[in-house]
C-alpha cells in the first residue's frame, strides 16, 4: 500500500489584503499613507503567490523612493501566502494629487 502524500493548498491573500498591507505604508516625508496619496497603482497575485506592485513617486528624483519600495516589499511579504514580491516603478500615468489622492489627503495638503 503506497503512502499517499496529503497535498498541501496554500491560500493565496484576496486583493483587498494586499491593498490593506499597502495601506501601512507611510510616505516618511508627509506621514501619509501611500495609497491615500494615490501612488500605488495596481497590486496583483498570481496562482504562485507572486505579487506585483506598479507604483509612482511624487516626483522622478524623489529621495525616499528606495525607501517605500522597501517598506512595500516588507509589507507585501509578511502577508501570509505571499511568496515574493516585485515592485514595479510607473511613470504613466503621472502622479497628480488632484486627481490620484484622496479626499482626506487632499484636505490635509490644501488641494481644493
């Protein structure tokens, strides 16, 4: 009689918790979080438990931009089923606050 091996499914994190994951993520310059400031893109998972995060920046030359993609790397990982993480930086759309944050965000920066 041959063993059989119980096949192990690993849950892979809904969409919603990765973005909750992202939401953690705090520009250290504003104190905002990243997504309210309209600056995560898309985050995606496929059936590995590979995520794909497309992000901009205030700016090109923004000095914490290797911060936040490390920070967003750390976040994204700790969630469980999560098997890697590939932080993509997009310039297009560019980011515009107006248009991209949200509306408590654009009250605390004075954007009417």
């Amino acid at each position: 009689m041959a063993d059989a091996e119980a096949e192990t499914t690993v849950e892979r994190p809904t969409t919603e918790q990765l973005w909750a994951a992202l939401t953690l993520v705090q520009d250290p310059e504003l104190h905002m979080s990243i997504v309210e400031l309209g600056l995560v893109y898309d985050v995606t998972i496929d059936d590995a438990g590979e995520v794909a995060v497309d992000m901009t920046l205030t700016s090109p030359a923004c000095p914490v931009g290797p911060l936040l993609q490390g920070m967003i790397y750390h976040n994204v990982s700790e969630v469980e089923g999560v098997d890697g993480v590939e932080v993509n930086l997009v310039w297009s759309p560019p980011w515009d606050p107006r248009e991209m944050a949200s509306e408590e965000v654009k009250m605390a920066l004075g954007i009417w």
